[in-house]
C-alpha cells in the first residue's frame, strides 16, 4: 500500500470522525490500524460532564478558576458552558469583558430560553450570564434553582463540559447547584477561613445531599509542596470525621499577571498563556479531561442533565 495515500486516507477519516463527534480525532479513534488503515472505529458517545467550582468563602478564587479552567479546556477544542451560578453578584461576565443584554432572571420570567442566553467567550466558551445587582436573582427559592438546572434538558446539544461558578457560603444557590452536578471542585487558599469554610461545605455536600468525593484545588499557594500541605490538612478532618473523599487535583500559583488579567477583563489563560497561572490552569484542564465518565449523581437529587452523564449516542459505543 503506497503509505502517502494511506496517511490521506487515515487524517480524512479523523476529520470525518472529529465532525461527527465533535470531539478531537485522538479521543474518537480507539480502532486498530491494518495496513496503515483505521479500521473497526468505534464512536462513543458524548460525555456531559458538570463541574460545581465552589470553596465556601468569597475571595478564594473560584470564579478565577472557573472562568480560566473553562477556557482552558474550550481552548483544547471541548465544548464548554460556563453557567455564572453566584446569582445577584455576578462576576463572570465581568471577568470575561461581555456585556450580556439579559440573564438568568428573564430566563425565569419566561422572556428568553437558555439557549438564548448564551454569550460567546474566549476559546469558544459559552457563558450562561446572571445579573449583578438584580434582587430578583439574589433570593431564588428552591423551585426556581431547580428551574435553571433542569433548564440544561433542553439544549438542544449538550457541552461536553459544563462549569458552574457557584457563590460564597452555604446557601440553597450553593448546595443545590453543587449537588446537581457530577463532580465539585474544591477551591481552598491558605488561610484558616478558607480551610474552615471548605470543610463546612463539605460536610454539608456529604451529609446532606450524599456528596461522596470532591477534587480540591490549592489557589495561590507558592508551590506544590504548599498546596499539598494544605490537602493535607484539610484531608486530614475529613477523612476523621466526614464519610467524604477530597482528592488533591492540582494547585494554582499567586501570579500577578492574572491579576493583571483580571483587571483587563480577560483570562490569563488566553492573554498571558505561558505565565505560571495560565500553566497551571492548562495542566488542570488536562487532569479533569483525565477524569473520565463522572458517576452518576444521586437519582433523588436534582441533576444537571437529569444525572444522565452522556447524550446523543452517535453511534455504536
Ligand atoms: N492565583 C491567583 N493569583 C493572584 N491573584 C488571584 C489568584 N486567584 C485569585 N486572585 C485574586 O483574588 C480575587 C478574588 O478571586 P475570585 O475568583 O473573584 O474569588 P471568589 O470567586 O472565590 O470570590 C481576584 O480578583 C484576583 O485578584
Ligand atoms: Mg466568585
């Protein structure tokens, strides 16, 4: 076989495959090759995974997370959402420079779907805006947060990642919001308020809603060394007194030039990619790709998706 046409042929079929998926090439061939052919190609179906990025105290970094991680993993060619979930004080449109015309709110009061809210970001993010300052927003009962989550139903094509920005504390908006989704990434900084905080909110996601694992995230630490100290700490009250398992998925350097960013309204992530910030949020990225297919969230529990973790089969797999 002459191995130019059999290259053109294989890199044909990968584009072929990425279009119907929608996911890169490398992730959709799991076939074998024969004679320099991809044969016997199976098509999986696609993920739906919801991230709850939540951490119990303000200032932490969550939405700085939320926002860079989301744009480091649509920049990696996922389809990403980012919902702004911190409802009546919303930041990430702010952080992101956009100016969404409407909001969560009008999506209650039957004004606009979902799907209309959605504001192109960086990368191909999309996000899913609140309002600021809107009191309308800042007190949503319990049946109307389960509105915005089972809102997610009916898109008419799911992301692959679903990011969800969550608010400080312990309220309905925080625990709903991170028991609706698959995986919740703990965000901690070193500060005593911070470890407290943190296992607050774990302990109510294990006690109450039956929230078996977290992923913590070290913000602002010096080192790795720090931040796995820091796990450490907090890893240590859980394991003792908390039928929870936090898991150290990765830390994320004081860096100015996120500081930096933030004040241009923009990610680090795409402004300053090779600043250690930006590194850091890359390398997260690839660890929650690494993730796999998220378990499924507790059939009593209102989820994102309906707890369903994959949609559209589109093919045999
Ligand atoms: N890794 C970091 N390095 C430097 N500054 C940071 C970092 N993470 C967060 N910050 C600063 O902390 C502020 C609060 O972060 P933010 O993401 O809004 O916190 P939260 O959403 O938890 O309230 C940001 O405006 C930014 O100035
Ligand atoms: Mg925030």
């Amino acid at each position: 076989m002459n191995g130019a046409l059999a290259m053109n042929q294989a890199s044909g079929l990968k584009q072929m495959l990425a279009a119907l998926t929608g996911r890169p090439a490398r992730e959709v061939i799991a076939g074998h090759q024969a004679d320099g052919l991809l044969t016997a190609v199976p098509i999986p179906r696609r993920l739906c995974r919801p991230i709850a990025v939540a951490g119990g105290k303000g200032g932490v970094g969550k939405s700085t997370v939320a926002v860079n991680l989301g744009v480091a993993l649509a920049s990696a060619g996922h389809e990403v959402m980012l919902l702004d979930a911190d409802t009546g004080l919303a930041n990430v449109d702010v952080m992101l420079g956009l100016a969404p015309s409407r909001h969560l709110g009008h999506m209650l009061d039957g004004a606009c779907t979902l799907q209309e809210l959605l504001l192109p970001a960086a990368c191909g993010l999309q996000v899913v805006p609140a309002g600021s300052g809107a009191r309308r927003l800042a007190q949503l009962d319990h049946g109307e947060l389960a509105a915005i989550i089972h809102a997610f139903d009916e898109l008419a094509r799911p992301p692959e990642y679903l990011l969800v920005d969550t608010a400080a504390g312990l309220a309905d908006n925080v625990t709903m919001f991170a028991a609706a989704a698959a995986e919740v990434i703990l965000v901690v900084c070193d500060e005593p308020a911070s470890l407290t905080d943190a296992y607050g909110l774990a302990k109510v996601l294990s006690r109450d809603f039956g929230v078996r694992r977290l992923r913590m995230v070290a913000n602002m630490t010096r080192n790795e060394g720090d931040a796995r100290l820091l796990h450490q700490k907090l890893a240590r009250v859980s394991d003792r007194f908390l039928e929870v398992v936090i898991e150290f998925s990765g830390w994320v350097p004081h860096d100015e030039r996120l500081r930096q960013a933030i004040r241009r309204q923009a990610a680090v992530v795409e402004l300053w990619p090779g600043s250690p910030s930006a590194r850091a949020f890359k390398k997260l990225a690839d660890t929650v790709d690494t993730w796999g297919e998220p378990g499924r969230a507790g059939l009593d529990r209102i989820s994102f998706f309906g707890g369903r973790t994959s949609a559209g089969a589109e093919g045999p797999g």
